[in-house]
C-alpha cells in the first residue's frame, strides 16, 4: 500500500515538472493531457487506499527519509494515509482532476497554457502534502506550498493592468494575487507560534506524538495552541477579519476559482481544525469561539452575496459564507459532519464555479449578472448544472447540501447554541435566495446580453463532461452520510445529535421551509423584473454592496499608515541615518584613495623617494621597538 | 686600533652617499654607479663582520653579493642601451609611461 501512497502524492509533481518543461513555449495539448492523465492516477491511488482502509481499517504510513535533524529536533518527512487525510486525498484529487480536464477547453486561447497546467499540478501536490503529511511541519510546507500556487494562479494573467474604478471595477490580478500572499502571511505567523509552542512544550511535532501528550498540558497552554492554530486557519480559510483576499482572489482564471478558492486550499483551515481536534476538544470554550466566528461569517458574507452583480464575487461569498458553516461544526465539536461538509461543498462548488466559467466564456468574460439573462436557451447544459449546484447549495432535499447543511445546523441546535442556530437559519434562508438570484438573473428573464453586442455559445463537450461527475455527486453525495461517519469515526471523535422525532422533523421542516421560500423569492421577484431601483438608495443596500465599507477601512486603517509609515522609514531613517553612514564610509575610503593616488605616479625617482621613506620609519619602528638587552 | 666600529661607520656613510645618489641623480647611468656604491657598502659592512666573529659566511656572502652584482649590470647595461637607442635619452623621468 506504501506504493500507492507515494504514487498519490507525487504523480501530481511529475505532471507539475512535465508542464512546467514547457512554460515558456507555445500551447502544447499535451502538457494538459499528461497533467490530467497523471492527476487521474494520483485519483485512482487514492480510490485503492480508502477501499483499503475501508478493508483494514488500518492507516498506511510512510517514512521517506529523516528531513531536520538537529540536536533533539528530528523531524522525518513522513506520510500517512488515515481515515481523514484519504477522505481529503480522494476529494482533493477528484475535483482536481475534473478542473484540469475542464481547463484543457477553458484555457485553450491562453497564451499561458502550459504555464497553467504547471501551477494547477503543483498546487494539488502541495494541497497533498498538507493532508497527508504525518507532522505539523509536513502540513506547513503544504500550507506554504498552496499558499504559493494559489499566489501564482491569481496573478496568472499578471499582465493585465491596474486600471481606476471607474474603467473596470474589478481589480488588477497582481494587486489581487500579492492581497492573498499578504493576509495568509499574517495568519501564517500566528500558525507558525502555534507550532513553536506545541514543539516548546511538546518537544515533537509529530501528530501522534502531540495528541498523545496534549491532555497532560496545562489547559492555558493549550488554549494558547487552539489560538495561534486557528489564527492560521483563518487566514488560509478566509475567515472575519482576514477575508477579503477572498473575493479578489476571483482575479484568477475561473478553474482556479473552482478548485483552489472553492474546494480545496480554503478548506484547509476546516482540515488543520479537524485534525487537531485532541487539542480543540480540551477547550471548548475556543470552540465555541470557533464557532460563534462561523455562525457570523456565514450570514456577514451571506449578506454580501444578496446585492453583488459580479458572477463569480457571489460564489466567492457564498463559499466563505459556507466555510464559516464548517467552523460551526468543527468549533462545536462535530468534527466529522465539518468534514463531510467540506466534501459536499467541494462538490457543488467546483461545480458552480465551472458553471460560472462557461458564462464568462460565453459573455467574453464579463461578469454583471445585469447584463446576461435568457441565457438558458443557448446553454442549457450548463444551466441545469448550475441550478442542480445551487439546490445542493441551497440545501434542498434530495441534494447533497441538505444533508451537510441540514446536520450542521441540528449540531448547533443540539448543543443548545440557540442563538447560533439562528443565525445559520438565517444564513440558509440568504443562500437561497442569492443562489437563485444568479440563476434567475443569468438564465431566465430578458435576454439582457443581446443589447450589449455578446453571442454567447455553449462551452466544448469535454468540458460539460468534466462537470457531469461533480453534477451526479452534488446529487447524491448526501446518501453516504452514513458510511461516511461511520468511516472517519474510526479515527474523529463521535457526534451524536440527541434531537429525535417530532422535533428533529420540524427542525429539517423549518431548515427546508426557510430554503424554499429563499428560492421562491428570489423566482417571484426576479421573474417580474427585480427589486425596484429605489433599494439601490438605500442605506443597506449600499452597505452590503461595498462590503460593509471593510476594504475601504483596511485601506485607510492600514494600508495609508503603513504607506505613511514606509514612507517616514524611507526618507527620514533610511535615506538620512543608514544610507548617510554608509555613503560616509564610502566617501572616506574614495578621498583617501583619491589623495593618495598622487604616489603612483610612474615616476622611477618618486618612488624611489617613497621606498626610501618606509624603508626609515621601518628603520625607526625595529629601533623603538627591539627588546632591551 | 682600526676597529669594528670604523669599518661599519665607513660602510654606513658610503650607503648613505649611495641612497643619496638614488634619490637624486636623473641619469640612470649614474643611478647604477649609486646602486653599486650601495652594494659595495653592504660588502665592507659583511667582510668586516665576518672577520669579528671569525666566520667565513660573511665573507662567502660577499664574493656571491660581488658576483651577482657584475651580471646585473651585465644586463642593466644591455637593457640601457637598448633604451637609449630607442628613446635617445636615458634620463630617468623619461622612464614614465604610466600616471597614476
């Protein structure tokens, strides 16, 4: 099985290598088929390990060599394939084969083709890393690594410039791309005094080892580990206050959307949770922080999504607003139904996002939802795909979101987190109407798109055929709950929800009543011409629409200061302290030497006279300073 | 008594009249006739030596210092002529092609 593991892991970098041979050439086909051949493969192995494990129920474990030995540091770079990280290997592995078919039609006119398919295969053998690794520093590289895929991928097209507001609203992908690097890295630092004081108290980062020894800790050091852990995972996951790279981050090419900022790397945060869960356990009250941060983003991005007009800013909200719900559970305990979330949610996400980038190509990438419409005549492949995503989003029965969703909300109702529950009712009734918005807006209604000049077109069948398996699973992913706790049980704590009978029929009954009407508002009101124009006035709707003024306040909060402050550090400190002393040292040795470069005259006589005086003071300096006899 | 003393005082005023010569003479023939003055002070100053303390090394020493001196001028001689015929001159300041 050792076999399997490695060829899961490293297939993705051959691919990755292949590619990346032939960056700087013209479009290959090939580079994209091999990067999905060798993706597929990775895909099987992971299949073959997780009915292994299904079999044995026994983690594989593999130890490739020592990596850091130092003193009493050793840190091997070691993997192993357990009950969650298969779960993650399989997910990962899935939606990232399906997008790289996907983009083989979506990037086909890019210039950057083989370039693309480098990055995409690095940054699922980095995400790989992460989950499979058997350390705190393996996951690190990993969460590095994805950090600096996902870095590369928003900037994928670099070249476009940073133009005002007013010429495009969007941003220059650049910007977009460094926002990202910037906020994870702060979230990193917090990660990475997490890992320093599990090491400092611990002596080992190996995960076997930290959760063996963790519940002997004083319960403050511990608390300090939740903290500084979670302060990584929110910044890899997005979360309030580090989560408007997000939403820019939907600069990069709409693949990348799908797989990196939708399914994978920012689930992350979720897997560093559930994975730690010996540490979170021993303190619920950051649990339940945890959790309570959740339950806000999932209504706060929730709200954003209402009155957004960018196509993909909207799926971007809703997936912050959907990890917030993973949090809830993972904060509140229920480690696995976090986890089958985030496979779900992979699911129609990636699916969504796909969807969205068959629009964009069809609408020459443009993205205000208030200028398509009626687009389901022309495709309509791509719309059934998108509202089957969006009932899975939405939680409607029998898809699988209402399955996660629904679980996620009877956790919070059963710990009695009324408060909370409320919120993500809230949160859900949000889901459905914006969901819906956009189909309503983009498909149905007024063929908006013809008075703007598009001919839109249905995207290859290779590329709807990469969406049919994301489609069917979005479907049914749901009826495996079972199996599926049953599995990764084995390993995460169990969750049971004390809520039986009536009561638990009138929870899924509200849940889906509060989804429906979501729905039906959203039909209603945009099948007969929209909200009026006067909500644009309004307070709240300019509110939601600016994102709550956060980007603005982040810019004059932060980012002027910090101009400010560079500024001060340049012309006052740099320029005037350390440049002026090291120019003064400069300018001593260049007079010097300018002075003394009179005595190379060339002149045989000169030096001579020279000669003559060192061979004096040499004369001198043996007289003053011969012992005395 | 004609001692150690004379013999070294006699060979640092000749060295010093040589070093004198050095610095000031331009033509280079009579910078070598100072460069041979020099090494002839050095000589008196081992024979002298040699002789106190009763050790033929000195002495040796000089024969090699006598030797070595007469191909050098050998060959200074000859490089001298050659920049004579070049330059036409074999004044020292004429020797300066590079500037610092």
């Amino acid at each position: 099985m050792e076999k399997y593991v490695l060829i899961a892991l490293f297939a993705p970098l051959v691919g990755s290598l292949f590619a990346g041979a032939y960056a700087m050439k013209p479009k290959r086909l090939i580079t994209g088929i091999v990067t999905s051949a060798l993706l597929f493969v990775s895909f099987v192995s992971s299949l073959i390990l997780l009915f292994d494990l299904l079999k044995t129920e026994e983690a594989v474990r593999v130890k490739l060599f020592d990596w850091i030995t130092t003193g009493s540091l050793n840190i091997p770079f070691g993997f192993v394939a357990d009950q969650v990280s298969v779960i993650m290997m399989v997910t990962v592995t899935l939606v990232s084969t399906l997008v790289h078919v996907y983009s083989i039609g979506y990037m086909e006119h890019d210039k950057g083709f083989n370039r693309f398919f480098s990055y995409l295969s690095a940054f699922v053998f980095s995400m790989l890393v992460l989950v499979m690794s058997d350390n705190f520093a393996g996951l690190f590289i990993g969460w590095e690594g994805v950090g600096l895929c996902s870095w590369l991928l928003i900037g994928f097209w670099y070249y476009k410039k940073d133009e005002p507001k007013e010429v495009n609203p969007s941003i220059s992908p650049s910007w977009a791309a460094n926002e990202a690097f910037i906020m994870n890295r702060i979230a990193d630092l917090g990660m990475l005094i997490g890992l320093f004081i599990i090491y400092w108290h611990i002596g080992s980062l190996d995960y076997n080892v930290v959760f063996a020894h963790v519940n002997l800790l004083d319960i403050a050091i511990i608390t300090m580990m939740g903290i500084f852990l979670f302060i990584g995972a929110m910044g890899k996951s997005a979360q309030f206050p580090l989560h408007t790279w997000l939403a820019d981050a939907m600069e990069g090419p709409t693949p990348v959307s799908a797989l990196i900022h939708a399914a994978t790397m920012v689930t992350a945060g979720v897997y560093l949770v559930v994975r730690s869960f010996p540490i979170y356990s021993q303190i619920p009250n950051i649990g339940f922080y945890i959790a309570a941060l959740g339950a806000f983003v999932a209504v706060f991005a929730a709200s954003m999504a209402l009155v957004n007009t960018d196509l993909k800013r909207i799926i971007a909200y809703s997936t912050l607003s959907q990890l917030g719900y993973m949090f809830v559970a993972a904060g509140l305990g229920a480690y696995w139904v976090a986890l089958f979330h985030l496979m779900t949610h992979a699911f129609f996400k990636a699916l969504l996002f796909l969807g969205a980038g068959n629009v964009m190509h069809a609408m020459n990438d443009e993205l205000n939802i208030f200028k398509m419409g009626g687009l389901y005549k022309v495709m309509r492949w791509t719309a059934i795909f998108m509202i089957i995503a969006s009932l899975a989003l939405s939680g409607i029965y029998p898809f699988a979101g209402f399955f996660s969703k629904d679980k996620i909300l009877e956790v919070a109702f059963d710990a009695q987190h009324y408060i909370l529950w409320f919120m993500l009712w809230v949160g859900a009734g949000m889901t459905a109407f914006y969901s819906f918005r956009l189909i309503m807006l983009v498909f149905f209604g007024e063929e908006r798109y013809k008075k703007y000049g598009f001919h839109p077109h249905e995207a290859h069948w290779y590329m709807l055929a990469a969406m049919a398996p994301l489609a069917l699973l979005a479907i049914v992913a749901g009826f495996f709950e079972e199996p599926f706790e049953e599995f990764v049980t084995q390993l995460l704590p169990e969750y049971h929800v004390h809520i039986h009978g009536i009561l638990a029929v009138a929870l899924i009954g509200l849940t889906t009543l509060i989804a429906l009407s979501g729905i039906a508002l959203a039909v209603y009101k945009y099948s007969h011409g929209g909200f009026s124009p006067k909500w644009k006035e309004t307070f709240i709707y300019k509110l939601l629409y600016n994102q709550y003024y956060i980007p603005v306040l982040y810019e004059k909060l932060f980012i002027e200061p910090y101009k400010e402050l560079s500024k001060i550090a340049w012309k006052e400190l740099d320029l005037r302290i350390v440049d002026a002393t090291v120019d003064f040292i400069a300018g001593i040795i260049y007079k010097s030497g300018f002075a003394g470069r009179v005595v190379q005259s060339g002149n045989l006589s000169k030096m001579l006279r020279w000669m003559v005086i060192g061979l004096l003071i040499l004369l001198v300096l043996v007289i003053v300073y011969s012992p005395v006899r | 008594m004609i001692t150690l003393t004379h013999y070294l005082v006699l060979s640092a005023i000749l060295f010093s009249i040589a070093l004198v010569g050095v610095l000031r003479r331009k033509n280079l023939l009579m910078l070598f006739f100072a460069t041979e003055i020099a090494l002839n002070a050095i000589n008196i100053a081992f024979a002298a030596i040699s002789k106190y303390y009763g050790d033929l090394t000195g002495q040796m020493f000089a024969f090699f210092v006598i030797a070595i001196a007469a191909s050098e001028v050998a060959v200074g001689l000859g490089l001298l002529i050659i920049w004579y015929k070049r330059r036409g001159t074999i004044d020292l300041d004429s020797l300066q092609t590079m500037h610092g």
